[in-house]
C-alpha cells in the first residue's frame, strides 16, 4: 500500500520529471559550451514548463495560458529583443548558413525539430509567441469548417528559406542588424496576419493552420510523438464534446496516427477537460 507522500510523489511525477530534464539539459550545455546563459535558459524554460504543468493538475483554469505568456514573452522581449537573436525561422535559417551554434539553432532543434517526437506540437500550445497573442482573440474554436489552405505554409517556408540565401549568395554587409529587423518587421507581420485571418475565419488558430512555415517542420515530426492524447473506448459515450472544443479540428477519438487533423494537435487539453466520461 501506498503511503500519503508516494501517492503525492506520483501525481506530481510529470512536473518533477519535467524539470528534471530541463535541469539536466541546462547543466550539460552549461558545462559543454562553457556559457553560464543555458543554466539561466534552459532553468527558466523548466521552471515555466513544470508550473504550468502543477497548476493544471491543480485543474487552475489558466495554467496553459500562464506557461504560453512566461515562455513565449520571454522568447519575444529577452532573446529576440533584447539579445538581438532572430527566433523566427530566419533566424534558423541564418544561424544554420553560418554554422553558429546559438540560441535560435538549439531552439529550433530542441521545440520544433527533434522534440515534436517526444511532446508533438506542444511548442504551439504552450510556448508560441505568436499564438500566445492569437490566443487572446474571441473565436477559441472554429465557427467554420477548415479550408484548403494550407499549401500557404509550404509558400512562406520556401520565401524564408530563399530570403536568408539570397542575403548570403549576395555578399550582403551586416547580416545580423538584417536579422534583427527581419525579427521586429516579421513579428509586427504575423501578429497583422494572424488577427486579420482570426477575424476573418472566424478563428484564432487560422494562422497556424494556414500559413505558419514552422509547421513545415512540427507537422511530419508530431506525426510520431511518443505523447498522444488517446480515447478510451470502453468510456466514451460518442458526446462529441471533445471535437466541438477542439481549436485544431483533431478527431480526438480516433486513436490512429492517421486520425483527422492528427498532426495539428498542440495539446491543449480542452478536449481533456471537456470530457464528461474521463475517456480522455
Ligand atoms: S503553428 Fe506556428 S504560429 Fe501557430 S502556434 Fe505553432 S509555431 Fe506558433
Ligand atoms: S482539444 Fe484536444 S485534440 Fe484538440 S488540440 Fe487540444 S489537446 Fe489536441
Ligand atoms: S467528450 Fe469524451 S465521451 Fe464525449 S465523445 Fe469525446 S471522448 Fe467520448
């Protein structure tokens, strides 16, 4: 049997786990690249992580919400800001074409490449910085059925892409102060598109469905994320709740990877909390 502090260890596993690989991820690059700035990163992204994690098993309504405005502010003003490193996808390309290990480059591995295949698209849940502000907007879930439009996205990639070669290829002077305003003007133009769109589709997420070209990169690495939320069948009684929440338009109760939308899934756990049956 149990004791009280094993059964309290164990609800909290996920979020002491959580920081545990965080810290260990902090320490490593720390002592690895010799640069005290991942301890502080990498403690602060874990510490944000595992209290928005605490919270939500303390079902506080806005843990979610807390993690995207601590992650995503912080990734926005301190990095890309302040530190002058170029988050968005220019700034992968660039780092990528100099050969520069930095903030931008390890981010992109750590959220948008490698780890999608541990947590999915957890990245746009808790942690966007562009979707952290859409996320504020009215229209939590689609009024609409989706459109066909999400070829856009393979558009703004290649753009990306051929933007920050072109620059090289051209011998172009001062990159970097290039990059640092490629982040304000590319920023200032997600945030106008995204709210344009939101408005206009009648939904928040229309942005990320639609245009973002990181979802190039989440989208086939999400596909085998080791973390799903899946649906007991045994449990559920058919209620559709789960997929009338849902922002992404994910089949919920279909527990094949090849489920409706199944790659869109950021894991936000309305479908979780919405469910009357705990079939979720
Ligand atoms: S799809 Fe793009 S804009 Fe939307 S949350 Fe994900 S990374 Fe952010
Ligand atoms: S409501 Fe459920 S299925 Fe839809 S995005 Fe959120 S976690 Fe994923
Ligand atoms: S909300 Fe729960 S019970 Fe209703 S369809 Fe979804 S999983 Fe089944």
């Amino acid at each position: 049997m149990m004791t009280d502090g094993a059964v309290k260890m164990k609800k909290y596993a996920l979020p002491i786990g959580l920081l545990a690989v965080f810290e260990a991820i902090a320490v490593t690059l720390w002592l690895t690249k010799d640069n005290i700035f991942y301890l502080f990163n990498f403690n602060y992204i874990g510490i944000s992580l595992s209290l928005g994690v605490f919270l939500y098993i303390k079902k506080y309504k806005y843990a979610r919400r807390i993690v995207q405005l601590l992650v995503g502010l912080y990734m926005l003003v301190y990095l890309g800001l302040i530190c002058n490193e170029n988050m968005q996808i220019e700034g992968f390309w660039y780092y990528l074409f100099t050969g520069v290990f930095e903030a931008a480059t390890i981010h992109y591995a750590v959220a948008k490449i490698f780890g999608p295949l541990l947590f999915g698209r957890g990245w746009c849940g808790y942690a966007c910085w562009t979707a952290m502000a859409l996320d504020f907007l009215p229209y939590k879930t689609p009024e609409k059925p989706r459109k066909k439009l999400g070829f856009i996205r393979y558009i703004t990639f290649a753009a990306s892409l051929i933007f920050v070669a072109a620059l090289f290829l051209a011998k172009v002077g001062n990159i970097e102060k290039i990059m640092f305003w490629a982040f304000i003007v590319g920023n200032v133009l997600y945030y106008a598109v995204g709210i344009a769109l939101a408005f206009i589709f009648r939904d928040n997420r229309a942005f990320c469905k639609y245009i973002c070209p990181i979802t190039v990169f989440l989208k086939p690495m999400s596909y085998f994320s080791v973390f799903r939320i899946k649906c007991d069948k045994e449990k559920c009684v058919d209620c559709g709740k789960c997929k009338k929440v849902c922002p992404m338009d994910v089949d919920v109760t279909d527990n094949s990877r090849k489920r409706k939308n199944a790659t869109e899934c950021i894991l936000c756990m309305e479908c979780v909390k919405s469910c009357p049956k705990d079939a979720l």
